[in-house]
C-alpha cells in the first residue's frame, strides 16, 4: 500500500469498530453490515455501511445516504469496503457545500468508526463532479478519486456550451421566440414539453433535421440514442437521428435538462452566469469534429438549406450577456484547475447527453497543462444515457484506482482490454469499456 498521511492501520481501524454503537442496519445492508447514520450541520443526512470485516477503507459518494444500497457499492462493501455518503437534497446546484459536507461526512466517520488507512471520493453525475473537486482540495484528506459523468469542464463552461445549443435551436426553428432559452418559467415541465414538441415537429422535415444537427454538432452532443448507438457518419441519416436521441427523444433529453437546471443555477446565483457575447458560431461549427460537419453538411445540401446563411442569421441574433456577480458566485461553485494531488480516475460513457463526454477533454488538457498526467487515467464505456454504466464497469473503475493506491503505479491496467477483462470477471452486468478520445471541448 503506498504512503498515506494517515497513520492508523485497517486492523486499528476494524478494532474501533467493534466497541461501537450503531444504528440498527436497516433492510437495505446485508445482514453483518453495520450502519452509521444522521444529520450534518446543514441538515444533510449521513449514511455509512461498515462491514464487520472492514479493510481500512472508505468511500464517500454524495447521493448514497437515501435509498437502497446499489450493487456497485454492495460489490465493494462485500470486499471489505466501508460506503457512504451524503445527499443532495439540502446542497442541490450549492457544490460548496456538497464539497464541504463530503469532508464533514469523513469527520464523523473518522471520529466514530476510526480514522481510514485510504479516504475516496466517488460520484455520478453532480456527484462526480463533486468528487473530483473534493479530491482537487481536500488532498490531506482524501487519497483518490473516481469521478463518474461529471461534467468536468467546470461549471461555467459546460452550461455556456448548453446556451449554445438552445440558442441556435431558438434562432432556426423558433424565430418568432415562444420558447425559453434563458428566462424559465415556473412550469418547468411546460417548458420542457413544449420544446420537446417542437423539435419533435421540426424532426419530420429535411430542414428541420439540418437544423437540428446544426445545433447538435455545435453544442457537441454525442450521436448515441437508446436507440441508435454509434451510427455510421457515411449514414446521415442515422446519425442525425441519433443526434435527435439525445436531444428530444430519449429519457432524461438535452433540451429537458437544459430547461430545469437552467431555471435552477440562475435562481441559485442571483443571475444568468453564462453569455454567448462574442461568440462566432461559424468558428464553433468549425470545432465539431469532422464527421460532425460533414453530416450537417450533407443533411443541409439534402434540404436545400444555405448552412452559410443559417449561420449568419445565428450570428446576427441578439445575443445574452450574464450577469458578472452571477458569473462570479457560479464560477466558485468549482472551476477545475488540474492541480491534483491524488490518483484520479474518470469513467464516463460516450453517449451521456447530459454530461457530454467532450467535457473529458477540458479535464484532461487542464490536468496535463499542471503538469500531474500521470495522475489521471480516463476510461470509456460504449453506452448511451447518462451514467449508463453496469455495476461491474462501476466497480473495475474503483478497482482501479485501489491497484494504482496499493502499488503506486497505473501499469497497463486502464486499457480498454484489460477493464473489460476486470469488469467480466465481476459478473455485475455489462463490460463495455472502449478506446476512446473525445473531441476537443470547443467552449470556455
């Protein structure tokens, strides 16, 4: 096991727990689990599943206190593996404060269970972004991180690169302006649909289709549906169909997400903290990747449309511009620096159209611009949804990152080969993992 600034062993650490009062285990933990459970200072529900043959180590997941214990974490606390966590019903959109009750949660578990030989961060979603922000700062109390969906291009940039999109929907199907970009009303599911059936009209017509791939490849939306997953770029039909998956025809959609959490962040921080001041949607296009252009290229010569004209009414538009302080307070929520201390790993799934995996390549070149590469290892899953990862692909993940904590070194473990060849050997489901390099994130 590498060094660790702490200095209790797992044995020490196992022995405290014996001579604990806990709460009774509830139905949801294996019979011999323990659970520590209650309220942080914010009000916060805790929850800790400690098995009587603990290891020593811990992981802290923001949204395990309430519901059943998954089988991903059931997997890691049958090898010996402490699991907790918090929710995210008090901190919501405040990460701050999901970061600071991640550390509160370990101090409660430090001071009652014992003090952990390895501390880790683990996350989907919000959850991974908090994980890999927790591990950013907190490195004298965390070990390693695995953060799972997070949209780790920071939180400015990923909801910029969301006005994007809507906003070049806005301004080709929705001219007249019916439909929310940035003002959501209260009726956050009326918006929601309304948009949804928009752009499920403007699916029926070549141009409409152009249009929508337009938006698509501008805002880097994956070209996987539940549906259609990695279509052919030669097929642009397929591809933009996929597009349209992603957007407005999958559960959980883009545009649906793009509505709530919208009118969530800019209640939160006072203001709208994105703009698309300045912004050249022509350079933007020309970001996509190449498959990405050639199939709005195609989809717009098969309507008759001018891309060129299009994207010069879009750049002619009136455009938003944030409110500095809302920009200000959103920003300290957590901007990445890839200053990172401990091993990271990432486990993201190509197709998630919520935290679009381009995202991963903001992460990656902030990570080496610090210079602590050889921290981070990034992993794929061929799969589409967001967080759509089978418990076993879940598992691999923090396996191997525990690996890289136990010999200090990465090896050739985090090879697409080999993570799959990790994953099978679970049997918790799917092992999907891929060769993968997302395009390069095109927002700042």
């Amino acid at each position: 096991m590498p060094t660790s600034h702490r200095t209790r062993k797992a044995a020490v650490a196992s022995a405290v727990v014996t001579g604990l009062v806990f709460t009774a285990a509830p139905a949801v933990a294996d019979e011999g689990d323990r659970v520590l459970e209650g309220t942080l200072a914010d009000s916060t529900p805790y929850r800790f599943v400690v098995p009587d043959d603990w290891n020593g180590t811990v992981f802290i997941d923001m949204d395990f206190a309430a519901g059943r214990v998954g089988a991903a974490p059931q997997a890691l606390i049958d090898e010996g593996a402490a699991y907790g966590g918090t929710t995210r019903t008090v901190t919501g959109w405040n990460i701050g404060g999901a970061i600071a009750n991640q550390i509160e949660a370990l101090d409660v578990f430090s001071d009652t269970v014992g003090e952990p030989a390895l501390a880790i961060t683990m996350g989907n979603s919000m959850g991974g972004f908090v994980a890999a922000a927790t591990g950013e700062l907190h490195p004298d109390r965390i070990d390693g991180v695995v953060a799972a969906c997070g949209g780790l291009s920071g939180t400015v940039s990923q909801w910029n690169q969301k006005l994007d999109t809507v906003f070049v929907l806005s301004e080709l199907l929705d001219p007249e302006g019916t439909l929310p970009v940035v003002d959501i009303p209260a009726d956050v599911p009326g918006a929601q649909q309304a948009w949804i059936d928009h752009l499920s009209a403007a699916q029926t017509t070549p141009e409409g289709r152009a249009r929508i791939a337009l938006a698509a490849a501008v805002g880097q939306l994956p070209a996987w549906s539940q549906e259609i997953a990695d279509p052919d770029p030669r097929d642009p039909a397929s591809y933009q169909a996929a597009w349209f998956g992603a957007l407005a025809g999958d559960p959980l959609p883009y545009i649906g997400q793009a509505m709530s959490s919208r009118r969530t962040s800019t209640q939160i921080f006072g203001g709208l903290p994105s703009w698309n001041t300045g912004i050249d949607y022509v350079e933007q296009l020309r970001k996509a990747s190449p498959e990405a252009r050639r199939v709005v290229a195609d989809l717009y010569a098969q309507a008759g449309l001018s891309l060129e004209e299009d994207l010069a009414a879009v750049n002619a538009a009136d455009r938003y511009e944030a409110d500095p302080e809302a920009v200000a307070r959103f920003a300290a929520a957590y901007e990445f620096t890839g200053d990172i201390s401990v091993p990271t790993v990432t486990l993201n799934n190509v197709g998630d159209q919520i935290s679009t995996v381009a995202q991963q390549s903001a992460y990656e070149e902030r990570v080496k611009k610090a210079g602590n590469a050889s921290l981070l290892r990034q992993t794929y899953v061929a799969s589409a949804g967001h967080c759509a990862f089978s418990a076993a692909e879940t598992v691999a993940a923090a396996h191997l990152l525990l690996n890289r904590l136990e010999s200090g070194r990465w090896g050739g473990a985090a090879t697409a080969a080999q993570m799959n060849e990790a994953a099978e050997s679970l049997d918790l489901g799917a092992a999907r993992f891929i060769r993968f390099q997302p395009d390069r994130f095109n927002r700042g």
